[in-house]
C-alpha cells in the first residue's frame, strides 16, 4: 500500500492506535519517510492523571473524547506537513 501511494504521489501519514506500539510500524515509516502519528505521549499523560475511563471504554477502543485526543494529533501532523 504504501508503494502505490508514493508511485501515485499520494501523501500518506501512517497511524498507530493508542496503548499499542508496533515497531513494524515504525520501520515502515522510516523506511519509506512517511510520517508516523504515535500517541502514546498524549495519552500517557492524559493515563497519569487517572483519566483511562474518560478516553477509553473497557474493551480499550477510544470514548468520542479519546477520538478527539487523535484527531488533534493527527492534524498536527497534517498542518505541519502543509507549512
């Protein structure tokens, strides 16, 4: 997949989930110089205050809020990519 966005010249920002780590990942994204949006950081935060049910339901899928904690992460990227 990513081959063929970088053959088409289509941007890509590859995205890990939250609590979880994947090294392949990260590989790929230096790889291939894509960018990687990780948000362990601000959840780890977010996790030290005692905010787990705030930002996660018990299965550990993100709650509207926790979407909300990667959908700034990730148009930070977007913009930092656009300047």
């Amino acid at each position: 997949m990513i081959k063929l966005c970088i053959a088409n010249k289509i941007n890509l920002i590859l995205l890990e989930y939250p609590e979880g780590s994947c090294e392949e990942m990260y590989f790929l994204a230096q790889q291939y110089n894509v960018p990687l949006v990780g948000y362990n950081n601000a959840f780890l935060k977010l996790l030290r205050q005692g905010l787990r049910d705030k930002y996660f339901v018990p299965d550990g899928h993100c709650t509207k809020e926790g979407y909300g904690v990667m959908a700034e992460a990730i148009a930070e990227e977007v913009l930092r990519i656009l300047e």
